[in-house]
C-alpha cells in the first residue's frame, strides 16, 4: 500500500485524485495540504506544509507555482518522492527541481496522460517513416477558452517527440500568417484553437503525397491527469533520488 500526501488536496485535481485513491486497493491518502480546510476528505488536512509530519512514501502536487518552492524543500528535508504536476513553472523553479532531483526522487511531465505518454512513444516510431519519406508533420491542438497559454506544453512534447526522433533537424512555426512562402522540408507547425470548454484535443498529422495519416488524442475529462499521476506515484514511491517522466512510469 502506497501511502500518499496530497499537496492542493482541496482544489478541483486534488479532489479528483481523492476519489480515484479511494478506489485504489494499492495506494491510500494519509494526509492532504491546502491553504483552505474546507472540506471533509476522510484524511488530516494541514493548511501549513510544514506542521504536516505524517509518514508517508510520496507527495503528488496539483497546485500552484507559488507554492511549488516550499514544496521542493519540503520534499528534500523530509526525503519524500514528489510527482510534481503543477503546469507553469518558471525557468528558476525548474532549474531548482533539477537541483532537488538530485537529492530525492522527482517526476515531471508536461502531461501526466497515459494515453498521451504511450502517444508520445508511437510518434517516435512513426516520424522514422513518415517524415523520413517525406510526409510533413503538423499539430492542432484545442483547448478551453479560459487556457492562457498557447501552444500547450502538450504540443511542445509531442513537437519535441517527433524532432528528437529525426535528430532535432526540425524547427517549429507557430503562425504563419506574414510568411508568404512554401512550407519548408524541415519544419513542424503547430496550431492552437481556444474554445467552450474542450478539456485537450491534440492531433498530430502526417501529410504526405495522396495520403493522410493522424494520430489523435481526446481528453474527456481531467480524470485522465489523475490517473496518471496515481501510477506515478505508485511507480516513485522506493525509488533513489533522479529526475523521473512519465515515459519511465509506462516503460
């Protein structure tokens, strides 16, 4: 049994990863932290990261960036594994993420999908192909209109995927509308689309002569996030100190 602290226990990711642990036979919540203690989770909830004591194998953070500095230390001084899913970081946090790895346990992804991580693997295969046949590759991805952010970290690591597959050879267009000229061999676009309240639509399309092939991935819900950071923290849990992704996790 993998004993979990949920950091952000009472915002709406922290409350989607209670009820699927409730449901988990080999993990369990010991305790959560949250600036508000609103709510009756059937675990202590601590409103001070540092009065929060309890044994435990590892933390899953679904937060904010600002608390993400108090969170690393935490991490390190208690020897605690993080599955550290707060989006936005800054330059300096991630650098002092990669500090902290070095002395505990860290995993980090743009997107804690299983589905998109597995994705991720089979457009590797796929670009040795396609792209070395020819074929262009293009993104499109489609968010919720209150998204800030464009183009998502999703579409970046899919982008990334694909380029570190062919050798990073390729660079990335993000708009082209004041470049009047043909698509070069060696580029990647990526288009963003921000709407109603899509949870994540990415498709990655391989367009080549007379044919069409594209790779897609839907998120329904948000359930998905948590899922994936559950089995993230049952594989962290035990393991010495590095930084961890998702793709060690379904490897």
């Amino acid at each position: 049994m993998v004993k979990v602290i949920m950091h952000g226990c009472n915002g709406h990711m922290g409350q989607v990863i209670t009820d699927l642990i409730v449901k988990d036979e080999n993990a369990q919540i010991v305790a959560g932290i949250d600036m508000a203690d609103c709510r009756d989770n059937g675990y202590p909830v601590f409103t001070d990261i540092k009065a929060c004591q309890v044994e435990a194998d590892v933390m899953i953070d679904f937060s904010s960036f600002k608390a993400t500095d108090g969170v690393l230390d935490y991490c390190v001084e208690r020897q605690l594994p993080l599955v550290l899913c707060t989006t936005g970081l800054t330059e300096e946090q991630l650098d002092k993420m990669k500090e902290c790895s070095q002395k505990v346990a860290i995993l980090k992804s743009a997107n804690m999908s299983l589905g998109i991580n597995t994705l991720l693997k089979l457009l590797q295969d796929a670009a040795k192909v396609l792209a070395t046949a020819g074929f262009d590759m293009e993104i499109v991805e489609k968010h919720h209109r209150l998204k800030c952010d464009a183009p998502s970290g999703t579409a970046l690591a899919l982008a990334d995927s694909l380029n570190e597959a062919m050798d990073n050879q390729y660079h990335y267009v993000y708009d082209r509308s004041q470049v009047h000229q043909q698509r070069d061999d060696k580029e990647i676009g990526i288009s963003a689309v921000r709407g109603g309240t899509i949870v994540g639509d990415h498709d990655v399309i391989f367009a080549g002569p007379d044919e069409v092939i594209t790779f897609s991935h839907r998120a329904y819900s948000k359930a998905v996030f948590g899922k994936g950071a559950v089995e993230a923290a049952k594989y962290l849990a035990g393991k010495p100190a590095g930084l961890y992704d998702m793709q060690d996790v379904i490897g």
